[in-house]
C-alpha cells in the first residue's frame, strides 16, 4: 500500500476562529483498490490546492476533480465522499476547512448553489485567484505555498463584518455535538425558525437542523473507527434505529460493512 500522511497545521491567530483545520496531505501513490476512500461529513467547507497531482472525488453518484494546481472550494456536503489521486503518482494537496461559520467571512457566493458541490475558486472569486494559485504553483517550498494562501484570507477577511445571530447559532450548535433543538434556538435568539432557516440557506447552504445532524454525528463517528462506538452511541441519539440511519446516510454503509473495509485514509483525513 502506499504511504501516505496527514500534516496538521497551526493556522494564523486572526484566522483561528474560523478555521477548523489546516493541513497537508501526501502520498506516495494511488491508494489500493480495496482501500474505500470514504470521508465522513464534518459540516466544514474546504478549499484545497493540489500542489502535486490532482484528486478525483465522487459525491452522491456525481464526480468531480481537483485538478493540479487549481484552487478548489467544496460547499458544505452532507453525503458520503469517495476520493483518490487522478494518477498513480506522488500526491500533494494542501486543505483548508472552513468551520460553519467561517466560510461567509471569506467568500461572497450562492452557498446553497454549492451544497455537495466542488468547484474552481477561480469561478467564484474571480481574478485574485487566478494571481493566488499561480503564485502558489511557482513557490519554492510548502512552507511558501501555505503562507501564501494563509496571507490571502487575512486579506479576505479584513474586508468582512460578522453575522452575530448566525455566528451565535452555528456556535450552539457545535458546543452541544447537534443535539440542540431549533426551538431551542429560536427561544435564544428571538428569531422564528423561518427566519434561522432563510439566513443558514444564505450563509451555509443548508439549514440548521441538517448541520446539527451532522455535527451530531462526528463524535459518534470518532468512537467507530476508535473501536468505543458502544460507549458513545445512546449520548447523541435516542435509539439503535435512529444512529443506524444516520450512520448510513453519512457512510453510505452500515457499521459491520465499513468495519469489514479498509478506510484507513478516511479515518486519518476525518482527524487530521
């Protein structure tokens, strides 16, 4: 099998609070057949950078490539993805996760238009990254590449304000792992339903019961491919049946079929 790694990554301090992770992959080579490839929804946006050799996704039934030297964004994505390098060669990408509410402080787009999408960044900002991915490609080192794209959303974010009720909404919503209720949030914020509903469509491209689905279940997740999933399933949801549908909407398999599987990438990309 060939080797590969996950390098986790400290991100600025002004761009903390909006990036859940930041991180390099690398590969000797496409993965194994029998290697299922599977990421798991985490509710974070990525935007990624193939650096050497591009990525071949598939979401849903849909395929999509993150081609070699091409900034890409994926929105927020609510199915199983399967992934692998598009030769099988040395693989090189550097990703960017966006938290829920860290994607709208960068990027002015249709995030409902973007849901289990992955498109060129070039598409939807514009010029400056075209400029950006250029001066990337050419980079002497990965540490010059990283600095680049990190000095881009600085810039990126200076020009942005903050969305209190929504900030305050995707935040109770990750503090509690999901399980907090829309009328719970509705009593918090004073807004109604509708109206959370209309600015996580424009803010997110989803509502927020289905981010707190999600978010429901990461941690559920975590103890699966911990081995501990026994001690963590009955915290988030109500019955066996209930984490049994969730865990094939967001597996695309049940939990002896993924257990019978290698997912060895999968598990290492879902704690990076």
């Amino acid at each position: 099998m060939p080797k590969f790694h996950f390098i986790s990554l400290l991100p600025h301090p002004l761009l903390q609070p909006f990036l859940a992770k930041l991180w390099v992959f690398e590969s000797e080579g496409r993965m194994p057949e029998r290697e299922v490839k599977l990421i798991v929804p985490n509710g974070n946006f990525k935007m990624a950078f193939a650096y050497r050799n591009g990525i071949g996704t598939n979401i849903a039934g849909q395929s999509f490539v993150m081609p070699e030297y091409q900034l890409t964004l994926s929105g927020l994505i609510d199915e199983p993805v399967r992934l692998d390098a598009q030769t099988d060669a040395q693989t090189g990408t550097i990703g960017v996760e966006f938290k829920p509410l860290g994607a709208y402080r960068f990027f002015r787009l249709g995030y409902a238009d973007l849901k289990n999408q992955i498109l060129p960044l070039e598409d939807l900002a514009g010029q400056a990254v075209t400029g950006l991915r250029w001066r990337m490609a050419e980079a002497g080192t990965l540490a010059a590449k990283v600095q680049l794209l990190q000095e881009f959303l600085l810039s990126r974010l200076a020009a942005t304000s903050s969305d209190p009720i929504f900030d305050y909404c995707t935040q109770r919503i990750t503090a509690t792992q999901g399980v907090v209720s829309i009328s719970q949030l509705e009593k918090e914020t004073g807004y109604s339903a509708r109206w959370l509903n209309v600015k996580f469509a424009e803010r997110l491209g989803t509502n927020p019961k289905n981010l707190a689905a999600i978010t429901r279940f990461g941690p559920c997740y975590e103890a699966f491919i911990s081995g501990n999933l026994k001690d963590e399933m009955y915290r988030h949801y109500h019955d066996q049946s209930h984490f049994l549908r969730a865990f094939k909407r967001f597996t695309g398999a049940t939990p002896t079929e993924l257990q019978r599987s290698l997912n060895e990438l999968g598990s290492q990309a879902f704690r990076a």
